[in-house]
C-alpha cells in the first residue's frame, strides 16, 4: 500500500515516491569545546568563551577533546555502528565570517563510526528501520548576529563546540517517517547523555534532503537540501512543501536542480540559497595539526558496558510488562527523566493503567501548563502514588483526586492530610447512605412511580439527587447500589 502524506494529493503519490535522507548536526554535551579548554557555554555574553585556538590566532595548535570522542563513540554503540580504531580528522575549507580558521576541521573519508541504524514505530503502529551511513565529529562555526541595519556582529563563544554529523541512507518515504526519526535520534541522545538536544538552544540542527523518482524505479532523482531547519514540525512542512514543488516541477516537463534551499517558516516556502557545491570543491584534505585518532577496543568496550537501558528496550518492556499501548509508550518514554518518574509511581503500589493515566493526564497537564520538565515537578512519585491509592480504593472519587492533586502542589501536604483537613473522604458507610438514599426516593414521588411504571432511564435521575444530597462525597458504587435494592423493591 501506497502511504498517505497529509497534504499531498494521493494521485500524485500513485506515480511519484519521494525520498528522504537526513543529515543531523548534534552538538556533543561536553565541558569544554572540541580542540581547546574553552567552557562550552550557552547565552554567556559574546566573545568570553575564546581563546587562541578558537580565534584562530596564527601558531595556536588544536588537541582532540577526549569526553566529545567518548560521546561520539556512546552515541555509535546506542545506534549499532562499527567504530573504527583508527580515524582521521579533516580540513573542510571554505570562507564565512563565522569560520575564523577560514577551514572548518571535520572527518572525511575516516569518519569515527560506520553503519548502524535508528528503529522507530509510527503513529499507525508500523515498524521502521532507517539505516545509517556514518557519523563524523567536526566543530561548530561561530553565530552571525544581523543587526537592525546593514551590520552583522560575531559571537565566537560557539566557535570550536564539539559536533557529531549522523548521517542516514535515503531510507526515509514519507515526511512522518523523517519526523520519527528525528524523534527517535532525538531520544537516544537524551537517554545517552551525548547531548541536550535542545533545538531551542540549537543543540540539533537538521538538514533534509529530498528527491522524487517514478514510484516503482530503483534510481535515485535529483535532490534538493533544506538547510538548518531548527524545528521538528518545519522538517515535516518543508519536505511536504518540496515534495509537491518537485512533483509539480516534474509533471509540468522541468527538471529538479540540485541546489542548497532554505525553509522559510513563516511564509511557508523553500528558497535558494545556492546551486550545490560538490565535496571537491571544498579541497578536504588531512588536518596536518592532528594526529589520527585513535580508540582502543578496551575503550570501546568500556563505553559498551556503561550503556544505559535504550529508549527501544524501555519501550519493548513497558509493552511486555505493563501491557501499554504505543502512543501512550511514546509519551510516557520522551525522556529518562519522565520514564524514571513513572515507574516510581508503579513502584508505590500504583497499576501501570492507572500510573499512564494519572502521570499523562494530571501531570503532564501541569508540566504543559507551567512549561517545567519533570525534573522541576514539585510532587514526588510516591506522594502521587498515594493518591491514586485512595481514587482506586473508593476513599476519594476521581473528580476530587484532581482537586487534591491541585491542592498537593501548591499546599506540599499529602494527598492523605488534604484529604483529612477538608473532610473529603466519601461517605462509603451503608447505614448512613441508606438514611440519605430513603429520604431523597421519600421527597421524589412522582418520579418514583414513574420509574415503577417502567421509565427505568429515571434510574440517573435518582443517583444524581442522592449524589447531590451527599454533596458529592457518596461513594456512587454503595449508592447505586443501596438506591437499585430501593427502587425495584416490591410495594
Ligand atoms: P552531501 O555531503 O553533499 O550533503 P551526501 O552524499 O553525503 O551529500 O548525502 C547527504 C544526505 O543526502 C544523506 O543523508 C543521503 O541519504 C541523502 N541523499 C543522497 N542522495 C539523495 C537523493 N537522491 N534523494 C534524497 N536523499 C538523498
Ligand atoms: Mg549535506
Ligand atoms: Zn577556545
């Protein structure tokens, strides 16, 4: 079956497939940068974070940053490359004002990791594998500030910040699918700590790259790359956007140009910025300031072992064992932090069902709400889970479990003080309801006989008054069941 792509005419996808490959820049959560000892630092003020190796000062001489090495390889192994023991850096020269160097240094033909592959499930539940060409460390370039005018500034405090390139084969068919995937790149290097991966912070950076073919053809057509797209959803409108442009272009008799574009997001359109250089045009060549790198099996296998449990073994196990679905899985799982959370919950006595409810619905809501990761939520684990505790247990029914839990946040009380300080444990106690229930039928006569003469729809009608006379703290399954005994006695 043909996939669907929302916004793209499925006739159109009858005779064109498009294809994606992507090109990631992730910047390595190192101390320090990757050729000196400057902090790697973000939003310091400009040009603090420099020394004579990232200012390019004649005779300053680069040294390989071994925690970014350590976090390239970490990130290899989580995805399946081989790692090479020997490696090589390169020079990549070109001109830019944000490149002092006038070359940036980066790996060619030697690159630090080879292979691997990033799995993922879409929406629809659908299984996919995208393979992996290579990843390759480099350095970041400096940040172009454009004045209100005809001037530019430079901040070199990003100048030599360490980088891997993860590089993907043009495996990818449909926007979504590219979407999953920066999804799921995204959380491994949360899960493995190589990097932030906060695109805000443009810790991510995503270049995509796309072409159209007669569906059925095994070559590939020409492509075009958006350069730096710095948010997941503009990956997804930019390739949508280019994929009906090339289609168009095609069937109109033109030909796609193999060019740079930029997405612009707000006018939502692609531009060019330039027709494509080739790799030789920027005459890489060794850096001859470097020896090769080298990584030593023992080394590898040290990174190996301390691997931590990976976003698709945790997923794999919240489905064994908890029985959850795929979308909740997703949600539950973005990051370690909020996975970590809610398995201390299930840890408190809480079923995994009722532990996604909860943690999806009532704190998520206040993360959303209060734009906070979990890391800043103010409410333990285990205090969430007494809560739940007393929802499940008919001690509190849900709709006041979610004013306590308001009450939890800004009071700091246990669920269990709240509880106790407002009186709001239900009346589950039979003989007291019984007094309520037979009062309430007693003052609804008519109603009683017509529910007798069988509009038994009535039924709600006398729940909601007794609910009402309790004011609210009935627990409706005694009640219901006091109030049928009631009604469909005899006389
Ligand atoms: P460059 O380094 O010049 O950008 P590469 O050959 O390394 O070029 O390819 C970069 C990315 O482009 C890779 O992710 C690759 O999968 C993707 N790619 C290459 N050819 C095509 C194509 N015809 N259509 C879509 N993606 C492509
Ligand atoms: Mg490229
Ligand atoms: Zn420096």
């Amino acid at each position: 079956m043909i996939p669907g792509i929302p916004g793209i005419e499925p006739q159109k996808l009858e005779k064109w497939e498009p294809v994606i490959g992507l090109e990631v820049h992730a910047q390595l959560a190192t101390q320090t940068k990757m050729f000196c000892g400057c902090r790697r630092e973000y939003g310091a003020a400009p040009n603090t974070h420099v020394c004579p190796v990232c200012l390019a000062y004649p005779g300053a001489l680069p040294v390989i940053n071994e925690e970014a090495v350590n976090l390239a390889v970490r990130l290899g192994l989580a995805v399946g490359c081989a790692v090479r023991p020997f490696s090589r850096f390169a020079r990549k020269n070109y001109f830019y004002p944000d490149l002092p160097k006038g070359y940036q240094i980066s790996q060619f033909d030697e690159p630090i990791c080879e292979g691997g592959h990033i799995d993922f499930y879409l929406d629809g539940g659908d299984f996919k594998s995208v393979r992996l060409t290579r990843i390759h460390m480099e350095e970041d370039a400096g940040k172009l500030i454009h004045g209100s005018g005809e001037e530019s500034y430079v901040d070199f405090n990003r100048s030599g910040t360490p980088l891997v390139e993860i590089v993907s084969e043009p495996d990818m068919r449909t926007p979504q699918e590219a979407k999953a995937y920066l999804d799921r790149l995204k959380q491994t290097l949360i899960y493995t700590g190589v990097s932030e991966a906060d695109m805000e912070k443009g810790n991510l950076r995503c270049d995509a790259n796309i072409s159209i073919r007669p569906r059925g053809s095994e070559t590939l057509g020409t492509r075009t790359e958006m350069k730096n797209l710095n948010s997941f959803r503009g990956v997804e409108r930019g390739l949508t956007y280019e994929i009906n442009r090339q289609i168009d272009l095609l069937e109109s008799g033109g030909a796609v140009l193999q060019a740079s574009l930029q997405w612009d997001d707000a006018a939502g359109v692609t531009r060019v910025m330039r027709i494509k250089e080739e790799a030789n045009d920027y005459r890489y060549f060794p850096e001859p300031d470097l020896v090769p790198l080298m990584v030593p099996a023992e080394r590898i296998d040290e990174i190996r072992a301390a691997l931590p449990e990976l976003p698709s073994a945790i997923e794999k196990r919240y489905a064994d064992e908890y029985d959850l679905k795929v979308q909740d899985i997703h949600v539950l799982t973005r990051t370690p932090q909020l996975a970590q959370f809610f398995e201390a919950v299930i840890a408190g006595g809480v079923s995994p069902q009722l532990a996604a409810q909860w943690v999806q619905g009532e704190v998520l809501r206040v993360l959303n709400e209060e734009r906070q990761e979990i890391a800043d939520f103010a409410m333990p684990p285990d205090r969430l889970a007494g809560l739940i505790g007393l929802v499940d247990s008919g001690t509190i029914n849900r709709n006041t479990g979610k004013a306590v839990f308001d009450d939890m946040l800004s009071s700091g009380l246990s669920a269990r003080e709240v509880v106790d300080r407002d009186g709001l444990a239900q009346v589950s106690d039979s003989d007291e309801l019984r007094l309520i229930v037979r009062s309430v039928v007693h003052e609804m006569e008519v109603e009683l006989a017509r529910y007798k003469a069988g509009e038994k729809q009535l039924f709600g009608h006398f729940m909601g008054s007794v609910m009402a006379a309790t004011r609210g703290k009935g627990d409706p399954r005694v009640v219901r069941g006091i109030l049928q005994e009631l009604l469909n006695a005899d006389g």
